[in-house]
C-alpha cells in the first residue's frame, strides 16, 4: 500500500519560494499569473492491507515529523 502526503504552508504564511517561481513565470512570459504556493509531495510505501490503520499511522509521521503544523497543513492520500 502507499501513502501520499500533500504538505502546503498555510494559508497566510509568506511563501518566498512560490513568490520566485511567479517571479520567474511571469519573467518567463506568462501573464496573469497572481499568485503561486509550493508544496512538496511525500509517497510513503506501507506493508499491509488496512487502510484505517495505514491513515492513522501516516497521520503520526505528519504530526511528528513531516509537517510543521504550526504553518504547514497536509492531506493524505491512501492508495
């Protein structure tokens, strides 16, 4: 089984890597772009079948280790 984890700063929180990359796009040409927030993406690959247990563990490792969730909100994605 694998698990993915979507982690993406808050809502709010200054995010200077997306303001480079809207930067940069719009250096680049492309108009209208207003706004751009980076992520990052974590696949996890998990022994087992049970995919209630496998979301709860994974919540775990985002609340200990993979997200600050201070400023950083993340959605799982069991697959």
């Amino acid at each position: 089984m694998k698990a993915r984890v979507h982690v993406m700063l808050k809502a709010g929180v200054l995010d200077p890597q997306g303001e480079a990359v809207r930067h940069a796009l719009g250096t680049l040409g492309f108009e209208g772009v207003e706004g751009v927030r980076q992520g990052k993406v974590i696949e996890i690959d998990l022994a087992g079948d049970d995919k209630a247990g496998a979301e709860g563990q994974v919540k775990a490792m985002c609340e200990k280790l993979l997200a600050n969730t201070v400023i950083e909100k993340y959605d799982i994605e069991i697959v």
